[in-house]
C-alpha cells in the first residue's frame, strides 16, 4: 500500500458530503456575478452614466475598495463589473477554498475521523490529498458555472472564462496555502483564522499597491489577488498571471 491508496474513495466520500455546500457556494458566487451584469445593465443603460459612475470611483478610496482601474476610462459594462465587483467575488472564492480545506482535513482529524479512516486500507497522505483534488473540482465548477451565468446575462463569452479563471486560481492558491497552514496548526480554528489573515494581507497589499501607481505598481503583484486582476478580463485579456496562482498552488500543495 503506498501513501496514497484510498484518495478516490475519498475524493467521492468528500464530494458526497459536499453535496450541499459546494453547489450552494458555486452558485451564489456564480449568480452575483451574473446579477452585476445584469442590474447594471438597468441601471446605466447609457454609456454617460456609466462613465459617470467609474469617475466617482477613480479615488484612492475606490480603487482601494474595487481594482486597478483597467478599461475605466471609457468603461464597457463587462469592464466596470471586472474592476468595481470582481475583488468581492474574489474574495468568496477563496473562502469557500480555505472553509473547504480546514473541513476536510484539520476538522476531520478533530472529530477523529481521519484516524478511523487511516485504520483501514488508505495511505496517509490520501485524506489531504483527496481534500486538495476536491477543491480542484469545486473550482473548475466555478468556472463553469460563472462564465456561463455571466455569458447568459449578456457578458463576452471569453471575458466570462477569464474573469471566472480568476476566482478559481485565487482559490486554488488558498486551497494549497490552507493545505500548508493545517499542517502546522494543531485546531481548525487556527488554520481557519491564520488563512483568513493570509487573504486579509492579500487584500490589503493589493489595495495599497494598485493606489500606489495607476494599474498596478510592484507592490500589487505581492499579492495574489492582484494576479487575478491582472488579467484585465474583459479589457485586455491575458492569462499569464494566473499562472503565479497555478505555481504557488502546486508548490505549497506539495509541501503540505
């Protein structure tokens, strides 16, 4: 038996458990996103209240509070969603990536399952792995999910895979950082708050980074969450940064 026989038995024991959780998460995220898009479509029906709107919010204030400002210039409806409401929903997905973590792993070992579970024919690095590749499947979940709600409620199809890639990199990126951090914690709770703080730093390096220089300066890219805005979904599409959350992700994965 090698360590880590028993991680698709897992992995569906997990999903199972899951059935109620991921999807609800899954679809609200996925449905705020498309409810953005479409309420803003009623509510800026011209391109003059539109601009309008992301003026008001070129402030140091609001570009702390949303994004680095790309397409706010002369914003597309697809572009004020990205850079105005983006940073929110990046932040659900990678809490719904961290709660998933601590539970199937820190938790589970609290409530003596795992060590019920190791008792049998299961290898012991399964049950995280098994946690991690549950992750993985709740965030190709999120990305089809969102881009298909978004793309329904009026959003570029491409724009919508690449806005919602984002949410499930971040996620990735702290479904491996929580990985690494219950490793070293010995309750749920610990793990649970040090990866919020993780993703409360992330957020506040970002913010003081995208104010710092318009778009983005050096600092921006400490943080994961700006390599999610960086993508410039919607405006000028790139999928390089993403891979800064794929590489972190596999790297603290394999620590863990």
């Amino acid at each position: 038996m090698n360590t880590f026989t028993g991680t698709a038995s897992l992995v569906r024991f997990d999903l199972r458990r899951d059935r109620i959780k991921l999807p609800l998460w899954v679809i609200g995220i996925s449905a705020l996103a498309a409810y953005f898009v479409a309420a803003l479509q009623l509510a800026y029906p011209a391109a003059e209240d539109l601009r309008g709107v992301a003026g008001f919010a070129d402030n140091p204030a609001g570009v702390m509070m949303s994004g680095p400002g790309y397409g706010m210039d002369d914003p597309t409806l697809e572009a004020f969603v990205a850079n105005q409401y983006g940073l929110y929903l990046l932040v659900a997905a990678a809490f719904m990536n961290i709660l998933l973590v601590v539970r199937h792993t820190r938790g589970e070992e609290e409530n003596g399952r795992t060590e019920l579970v190791l008792a049998g024919a299961v290898g012991r690095r399964a049950p995280l792995t098994a946690a991690l590749a549950t992750a993985v499947v709740a965030n190709a979940a999120l990305v089809v999910a969102g881009s298909a709600a978004m793309t329904a409620a009026g959003a570029d199809a491409g724009g919508a895979v690449l806005f919602a890639a984002g949410f499930a990199a971040l996620g990735l990126f702290f479904a491996a950082l929580t990985a690494l951090v219950c490793q070293v914690c010995e309750h749920g709770r610990t793990a649970t708050g040090l990866a919020a703080a993780a993703l409360g730093t992330a957020f506040v390096v970002r913010g003081v980074g995208d104010v710092l220089e318009r778009h983005g300066s050096a600092v921006s890219w400490l943080s994961p969450v700006a390599w999610s805005q960086q993508t410039r979904a919607f405006v000028d599409p790139r999928w390089g940064p993403l891979a800064l959350s794929l590489g972190f992700a596999a790297a603290a994965a394999a620590a863990a």
